[in-house]
C-alpha cells in the first residue's frame, strides 16, 4: 500500500512551473518541515511522467530501489538503475519518467534545514553506487519523523547531517554543470539564503545585490530566470510565509507582528498582508485557527 506522510507542520510561475510538491500549486500550507512518500504514488497519478518543474525552497532526495528511471537535471538526462540516488537542491528544474514497477521513496526537506552544518550543500547529481549507506540514513529519518521519541527534534537535526554528509561522501562525482545558467542557479540559491538571513531586517534589492555581488537589475534577471519571480516578490514571499507562522502559532497582535518584521506603519502592514493572503489578517488567523484546532506547535 503506497503512504505519505507530512510530518511537523508549519503555517508565480512562469514557462518553468514552480511548485510545493509535483502538481500542488503553493498554497496556505505550502511549507512542511519534512515530508516523504513513495515514487509510485505521485508518478502514477501523472502516467509515470514527471514534466520539468522546479522547487524554491524544497530540498529532495529519491532513491530508486526498483523498476527503472531516468532524471533530467538542468537540461542533462540521466538513467536511473536500481539502487541509484537523485539529488535534487532547490531551484534546479527537473523531470522524471519512471517505468510503471517502479519502487523508492522520494524525502523532501526545506533547503535551510540542511545549512549551518559545516558541509557545503550537495550539487544536483545522480549517484549510482555506494548508496547503501544514503538509503540507511533515509530511513532512519522517516522512521524518526513517523516515531518521535524523547529529544526529538535533536534527533531529527543529527539524522539530516548524518544524510547530508553520506550524501557528499557517495557523490564524489557530482552531476557536472556550467555556463550561465548554472551561475544564475547558484546566485539564485544565495539570493534565498540570503533572504531567510534577513529578510526581517532589510527588503532592500540593493542591500541583496550587493552582498551577492550583482547588480539589482542582474538580481532580478536571475530572480526570473530562476525562480520566476522578481526579487521583491522572493522577498514579500518568505515574509508572508513568517507571517502566516506568527498568525497561526503567536499570540502577537498584528501591529506587533508587522513591527517584528521592519514595518513601521500598521495600516501599511495590514493592507500589504491582505492583498498577499486574499483577506485581512484577522479573518486568516481566526479562519486557520477554526480549521486546524489539533496543531500543535512542535518547536
């Protein structure tokens, strides 16, 4: 029986779609701390074929362990045997076919949650041995994720460096890429991380642009290009996602959180949030609050 499981929640497009997960438009509950299921389940549901889409935020590892595959990443096809490894950071456009045996699972993880490791973030590459040791430390993850015990969240942090690092000591041969549209890919990817530093503190596309050493109008060409949306939007993004969170799980008022987030003028914060979230931010808090009494904040 194919499962999935979202485990640990947390309250654009253009030629290129932009998705949460495969065929999930970004929506209210567009952001889970971890989420895993089996290939089969998604891909049969689309004829086995993934088309190219790519991910902002979402970090994924899939690992074939039966039938046959085969990944674009960035415009390189690779086939995927039995046992093989697709590693898959965020923003790098990917697609799928798969044969209607196939068997594996797909984890995906929010990017950031793999930073601030020591370890540089792996590239997008296929490995196709030596993954014995990257299917232990996926289940060992998902077992966690469906069982928390005691020092939960401790455990969960050591399974996803424990990952990471397997990651990097399999893929010694990472899926090679260059050219322009690999640069826009890695200023696309400090651009986010850069955002998720501090998007409290400035929205600024200049403050942005010159810490990643581009021009504003190269940092929105890149935005574009890679991410499907200007910069600015990238940043009104990631702070509507923090207000979301405040809504749902503080007891802040609304001029408290918009003061949290660097805005001055509550009118200005209220009207700003409305128009991102299609109602007032009273009407969010209390319409998620009536539909979602079970969810508990899990740190």
């Amino acid at each position: 029986m194919d499962v999935w499981r979202i485990v640990l929640y947390y309250p654009n497009m253009d030629a290129i779609p932009t998705y949460g997960l495969y065929g999930e438009v970004l929506g209210v509950r567009q952001h889970d701390w971890l989420h895993w299921e089996t290939i089969q389940s998604r891909s049969r549901l689309h004829g086995y074929r993934i088309a190219p889409h790519r991910h902002e935020q979402f970090f994924q590892v899939l690992h074939l362990t039966g039938g046959w595959g085969r990944v674009t990443l960035d415009g390189a096809v690779h086939e995927l045997a039995q046992s093989a490894v697709a590693v898959v950071p965020a923003v790098t456009v990917h697609g799928y076919e798969f044969s209607d045996d196939v068997q594996g699972i797909v984890v995906t993880m929010m990017e950031r949650d793999l930073g601030g490791k020591g370890l540089a973030l792996p590239d997008a590459m296929v490995i196709q041995s030596g993954t014995e040791i990257i299917g232990e430390c996926l289940g060992r993850l998902i077992e966690e994720a469906d069982r928390p015990g005691p020092g939960h969240d401790l455990a969960m942090h050591a399974h996803l460096s424990l990952l990471q690092i397997a990651l990097h000591r399999a893929g010694q041969q990472p899926t090679p890429a260059n050219g322009e549209p690999e640069r826009a890919r890695l200023h696309a990817q400090a651009f986010r991380r850069l955002v998720d530093q501090r998007f409290r503190q400035t929205r600024r596309i200049a403050d942005y642009a010159s810490e990643i050493g581009v021009s504003q109008t190269h940092l929105n060409r890149i935005c574009r290009q890679a991410l499907g949306s200007s910069a600015l939007e990238v940043i009104e993004r990631r702070i509507i996602l923090e207000v979301r969170r405040q809504l749902l799980f503080s007891g802040l008022s609304i001029k408290q959180i918009g003061a949290e987030l660097g805005y001055d003028d509550p009118a200005y914060f209220s009207r700003f949030v409305t128009r991102a979230l299609g109602e007032a931010p009273g009407v969010f808090r209390r319409r998620m609050q009536a539909a979602q009494p079970q969810v508990a904040n899990l740190g």
